[in-house]
C-alpha cells in the first residue's frame, strides 16, 4: 500500500512537470515508503531511489508525449515532413490541372474562333467564285 501510494505521489510530480520535486521525491522520500515493504534499508533505498527516478523521467516523457500529441494532430507529429510533401504536391497538381483547363479553355474558344472564321471565309469566296 505504501510502494502505490508513493508511485501515485511520484505519478504526480512527474506528470505536473515538476522534475526537481521528483528527483527530491525520488531521492529521499521514495526509499522510506519501500522500506517497511521490503524490510531491508539498502535494498528499500536503491530500489525507491530507482523506481522513482526512472520512473518519474519515464511519466515525464510521457507527459510530454502526451502534450505534443495534443498540440498536433497524429500525423503531423509522426510524420511531419511527409505529410507536408504530400500538402505541397497536392497543390502543385492542384495548381497544375487549373492552369491545364485554363489552357483548353482558350484553346477550345480559340478552335472555335478559327473554325467561324474559317466558315465565313469559305462562303465568302464561295459567293464570290459563284458571281464571278
């Protein structure tokens, strides 16, 4: 009961981000709470000492882990330059295909174009050809 207690203590310290309260914690707090429960003082104080400390920076990492997971979203933070490529490359196709239906857009108004143009010619000459 007392080892959870001063896991749950040390839990604490380490997740607010306090890392020099968890190291005191750790250092000289932790090894009395195992003491009773281990009934040896040397092994009780290597092995609080130990288990806080080890434990306090791994409940750290987690903490900010966990804080980075939240700014972020999961795969910005796992793969934050592939994903930006993939961002870049969707607007270089994106701007790609625009400029591509811009460039039919003018060449089918331009077919268009010739093609009336074309016809009226031929009429022309041919009214004219029929006159003559």
């Amino acid at each position: 009961m007392t080892l959870a207690l001063a896991s749950f203590l040390d839990f604490l310290f380490a997740f607010f981000c306090l890392p020099f309260l968890d190291f005191l914690f750790a250092f000289f707090c932790l090894p009395f709470f195992c003491l009773p429960f281990f009934c040896l003082p040397f092994l009780g104080f290597f092995l609080g000492f130990f288990l806080g400390f080890f434990l306090g920076f791994f409940l750290a990492f987690l903490r900010s882990f966990f804080l980075a997971f939240l700014r972020s979203s999961f795969l910005a933070f796992f793969f934050p330059s592939s994903l930006a490529a993939r961002i870049r490359s969707l607007r270089r196709v994106l701007r790609t295909s625009r400029r591509a239906l811009r460039a039919l857009r003018l060449a089918s108004s331009a077919s268009a174009s010739f093609s009336s143009d074309s016809s009226s010619w031929r009429s022309a000459s041919s009214i004219a050809s029929s006159r003559s």
